[in-house]
C-alpha cells in the first residue's frame, strides 16, 4: 500500500502510552477483591454507575467495524446507513425501559436463559445460545479482527494474519484475567479517546475540503481515474445526501431500512447478550436507564464522526478508496471487489501530522480493543452459563470460571478461518456484510423475544420452531450469496431470482414468516399459566404493586441447574492461604474462589433492583422525550 506508515517517533509514543494506561487497568482488576465470584467476573457484580454502562455498551458496538465499515459505507453510497445508527435509538431506549425490567425480574445471567425460564423447556436455550456464539464469530468476532487488522497492517505494514495474531494475544490475555469489570472500565476509558480522537479526524477533514457545502459538491465529482467510462461504475450515487431512497430501484430502499433499522435491529440492542449483559450489570434500573440515555446521546455521533469523514476520504483520495478496476483495487488494498473500506484510515494516516496520527491510531486500537474484549467476554459467557452448567450440573464457580477462560482461548482460534470469508463478501462493503448477517439470521429472535414478553398465549413450541424455521431460510439465503457472490459493477446479474430480492426486503419477510409462525402455533398448542409466568413476563413481572406477596422465588419455569445458596454466604467465607505453588497461581489468575455453586439473583434483589424514585424517573422520562425528539430533528434536516 501507498500510504504512510506510523513511523515516526512522536506516534509510536502515543501508542506506547496508551497500551501502558490498559495495561495498568488490566493489573487493577487483578487486585480487586471476589475475582474469583462467578457473579462478579461475568456481570461486574451488578455494580456498575450509568456513565460505564453507557460507554461501554456504546464502545461494544461502535468498533473497528464501524470505523471501517461506517466510514466505508459513506465513501461508497453516501450517509442514508445513519439510519441505522439513529433509528435503533428508539430499541435503545426500549430495552432500558420494557425488556430490561423482565429480564431482571425473572432473574437471569444471560438472554437464552431467559427464553428456558419463560417458556419452562431447556431446547430453546441450548438452540438460542448455539445460535449466538455462531453469530458472534461469523457477524462480530471475525468483522471485528478483519477490521482491526487492516489498521495494523496500513499502520505497520504488517501481514494481515500478523495483525491478526497481535490483536488477539493483546485483547484475549486483558478479557481473561479482568472480567466484565474490567472491560467495561477500559470501554468507558476507549470511549473518550475514541470521541476525542474522531473529532480531531473531523475537523482536519472539514477544513482540508472546506465545509459542509463544499464537500456536497466535491463528493459528487469524486471519481476514480481508471473506470469503465461505459458504466457508472466509481460514480458517487446521486442520492449520497438523502436518507429516504427510492423503495424500488435503490440498495436501501426507505420502507425496509426503517423496519430493518428499528424492528429487526430490537434482537441487538434488546435481546444480544453483549449489549444487554452491560445493563444486567447496573446497580438498579435508574442506573440502566441512565447507561441507555448515554449511549443514545453517543449514537446521535457518528454522522458527523464516521460517515462524513469517510465521504472525505472518497473525496481527497478517489484512486484508491473509490477504484472499481479490479487490478487497481488488488495493488490498493489486496481486494479486487473494492476498496471503499480503507476510506478512514487511510483518511488518518495521510492527512493528520505525526503525534495526531499516534492518536487516531490510539483511536482505532480502542476501537479493536473495546469490540474484541466485549464480545469475549459475552461469548465465554452464554457457553460458560447456558451449555456448560448443562453438561456439568453440579460445576463449583472456579471450574465455570476456567471453562470460560479456555473457550475464549478456542473462540480466538476459530474466528481466524471466517476473514477470508468477510475479506471478500458484498463488494467489500463491511457494513453492507453485518447488515445482511443480521438480517438474515438475528433479526427473528427479535421477535420471539418481543412475543414472549408481551403475549401470554406464546407457547414454547411457537417460539422454538418459529426460530428455527426462520433461521433455516435466512440460512439458505446467506449461503446463496455465498455460493453466487454479488457481480462486481457492470456484468450482468445472472443469479437466482431469490438473490436478486433486496437482502433489506429479504429481512423484513423473515420478521413477518416468523411472527406468522408464532401466532399459528401459538393457537395450536397449550400456553403457559399464569402462576408458571409469574415474574417472567411484561404483565407478570415482579416489582408491580399487585397486592400479592412477592417474596418467594418458586415458580415452575425457573432452572435448576445451580443450586442457590444463601445470600452473601461468599463475602462470609475466609479463604485460607495458599500453600502450594499451583494454588498461588490459581488464586492469582482466578482470584479467591469457594467450592460453593453460583448463587441465584433472589426474588427480594430483584425488587430492590427495579425499585426507582420520583426524581429519577422524572429526569429520566424527560432525557427519552428528548432524545427521541433531537432524532426526528436530524431525520427531517438532513432528508
């Protein structure tokens, strides 16, 4: 590649500084006291303030991926994928206020484990959990290291699976040893880099072109040097600057981009274990709340922080960021689809000094980091919780806590053989790739999700083949793409009719086919009680003023896979030194850890939990008005 490397001495500073600050995070968690409580290492303790879970559940999802993807998105189709940042605002928003209550109130470490609790059957939760560990390598893990490494490897010079393994080593040890805790401090630390650093990007941006106005028109002259002059191919699209696209002829069509963008984006910010797993950690609900209006305000950010930055870089550098030669791109960015999705970085190192290109790179790290530790940390989580405690019924929480340590070990491992895969997909558009993934095969759990905490009448059968039947034709789909990838521009589309459907319009049948198999199913099978729903459901949750006594913790549908203790029994047991060498290191990796099997979230906690004042929920109510107000704004401005 043509551009500058980090080289020079003031950046490679930058750089050190930073992983010596995460670094130093890493060694605090590793002095903190009840490591070795599954409870703590998994949900933080459920003590984490508003401000951590904010960041970090913003850090989690704006990562490599978005740097890369977002920016790339921009340079090729203009700003309409903000839809997609803006509109999930509202899930945002939903899950702090409607899902997170349910989930509390039935008591659960993970969002499969709340499917087996609200419908009594433990298929779906296997299912559910295999599903997201799939997905968290094909649709996050593995887009999160491709990107990651294409910074490294434009920044150094490095062979891609170089970087590749560099980033791994780096963020596998920290997730490891720290814990949720620690990832989500260092999430919340990332973020204010990430803010800071993006701004600084902007800003040079802005004035190399020269504002707003001047960048409308340059970007529609934007085009490479070497193109089929019979096509228009390398031309900027002529809807760059609009949001609602034309919903026949365009790539995002407006009715199924605000459907996609809202309804079948509720699984991810609703009902993904890495998201929500943020919030489960809240002290209370107020603080949940408060963590979801702060990741709301951060959402607004990436108009301005990734999707024009990378209509810049179209616009400085459009050789290279817009070629559509195949030659060209391969000696561009080693992929002969396209190379839109160097667009950000190669913004950073060639238009910012030295010391500001140390920062950025700082920034993509973060990026990386925050990504990579998130979805660790989810994954070993749900195999850990919702597999491992099936196999091994009477696990003690230091042999949970080692089996979760090794699968990360394994998740690492195999999300190395999926880069070729995304390396190639949708014209390289990585966006354009997770959008897809998601809307294939993610998108329906969001609607069983939806139906079993508002409809009583869902049955277990609805849900558990309303899903499969679901992601079975998803998967055929994906697979399709696979097996006849998309025409680079200007040959003729010869695929089967099915791939020709917009994968936007494809998703949103998919949520329709599942929320028809649910009702029809639903209606030929028995439901559940009332009394077997008691706290698991919208309408019988726990926290609402019933009259009835809501202290005992029986109800038929809750799993006995660990054995409760009682409460506080951990912050009462004396450990005893350590005698040997082997226990030293154990305690040392794992922290001190009793025999004892995971205690449950006690009907009584839970209550305290969602438990909120007047003032709060004032404050609280006024920020969602708000916010969902400044979204209809930017919606109507820039449309």
């Amino acid at each position: 590649m043509s551009t500058k490397g980090l080289d020079h001495w003031g950046d490679i500073l930058v750089v050190a500084v930073y992983f010596c600050f995460i670094l130093g995070i890493g060694i605090w968690t590793l002095c903190r006291p009840n490591r070795g409580n599954v409870n703590n290492y998994f949900l933080a303790g459920r003590s984490m303030p508003w401000f951590a879970i904010g960041a970090s559940a913003f850090s989690s999802n704006i990562g490599s991926e978005h740097f890369v993807g977002l920016a790339g998105a921009g340079a090729s189709s203009g700003i309409v994928l903000i839809l997609y940042e803006w509109f999930v605002v509202f899930d945002i928003l939903a899950c702090a206020w409607v899902f997170l209550p349910v989930y509390i109130s039935a008591g659960v470490f993970t969002l499969p484990e709340y499917l087996h609790r609200r419908h009594g059957r433990g298929r779906i939760r296997v299912y559910l959990s295999c599903v997201q560990l799939v997905l968290y390598i094909l649709s996050k893990l593995v887009v999160s290291i491709f990107s990651g490494s294409l910074f490294i490897q434009m920044a150094l010079g490095w062979n891609m699976y170089a970087s590749i393994i560099a980033l791994l080593v780096i963020t596998g040890i920290f997730t490891v040893l720290g814990g949720l805790t620690a990832v989500m401090y260092t999430d919340t630390f990332q973020t204010a880099v990430m803010m800071i650093g993006a701004v600084i990007v902007t800003a040079y941006g802005f004035a190399e072109v020269g504002g707003y106005s001047s960048l409308q028109a340059k970007y529609m002259k934007s085009v490479p040097s070497v193109r089929n002059e019979n096509t228009s191919c390398g031309l900027p699209k002529a809807d760059a600057f609009h949001l609602f696209l034309d919903p026949v002829d365009s790539d995002y069509p407006w009715p199924a981009i605000v459907v996609m963008s809202t309804l079948g984006a509720a699984w991810y910010w609703c009902c993904d274990q890495m998201i929500v797993q943020r919030s489960l950690a809240a002290k209370n609900i107020s603080h949940a709340k408060g963590g979801s209006i702060v990741t709301g305000y951060l959402k607004l950010m990436p108009m301005f922080l990734l999707i024009f930055p990378g209509m810049i870089s179209r616009v400085l550098y459009p050789d290279e960021v817009a070629c559509t030669d195949p030659s060209v791109c391969e000696s561009v960015c080693d992929n002969p689809v396209g190379c839109s999705n160097i667009a950000y970085p190669k913004l950073v190192l060639e238009l910012l000094p030295y010391g500001l290109r140390g920062l950025l790179m700082v920034v993509m790290f973060s990026a990386v980091m925050s990504s990579l530790t998130s979805i660790f940390n989810s994954s070993s989580t749900i195999f850990t919780m919702d597999i491992w405690r099936r196999i091994r019924k009477e696990a003690t929480q230091r042999e949970l806590l080692i089996v979760g340590r090794v699968f990360l070990v394994f998740m690492c491992g195999v999300s190395v053989l999926g880069v070729p895969i995304i390396k190639a997909s949708s014209g390289g558009q990585l966006f354009t790739y997770m959008t897809a993934m998601e809307g294939y095969i993610s998108a329906p759990m969001g609607v069983v999700f939806l139906f079993s905490i508002f409809w009583t009448k869902m049955t277990e059968p609805a849900a558990f083949f309303g899903l499969i039947i679901a992601n079975t034709i998803g998967g055929i789909r994906l697979v399709l793409e696979f097996v006849y990838p998309t025409p680079s521009c200007g040959e003729l589309d010869e695929r089967p009719k099915i791939l020709r459907l917009n994968y936007l319009y494809f998703g949103m049948m998919l949520l329709f086919i599942t929320a028809t198999l649910i009702i029809v199913v639903s209606f030929l099978t028995t439901p559940q009680s009332l009394e077997q729903l008691k706290g698991v459901t919208w309408w019988t949750r726990y926290g609402q003023k019933t009259g009835r006594d809501e202290i005992e913790c029986a109800h038929s549908t809750i799993d006995n896979d660990a054995k409760e203790v009682k409460p506080d029994t951990e912050s009462d047991v004396t450990v005893e030194v350590d005698k040997t060498v082997y226990q030293k290191i154990l305690t040392f990796l794992f922290g001190h850890t009793d025999v004892h099997q995971v205690e449950e979230f006690l009907v009584e906690k839970r209550r305290k939990f969602l438990l909120q004042g007047k003032k709060a929920t004032t404050l609280l109510n006024i920020n969602a008005v708000f916010l969902m107000l400044v979204i209809a704004f930017l919606t109507g401005f820039f449309n």
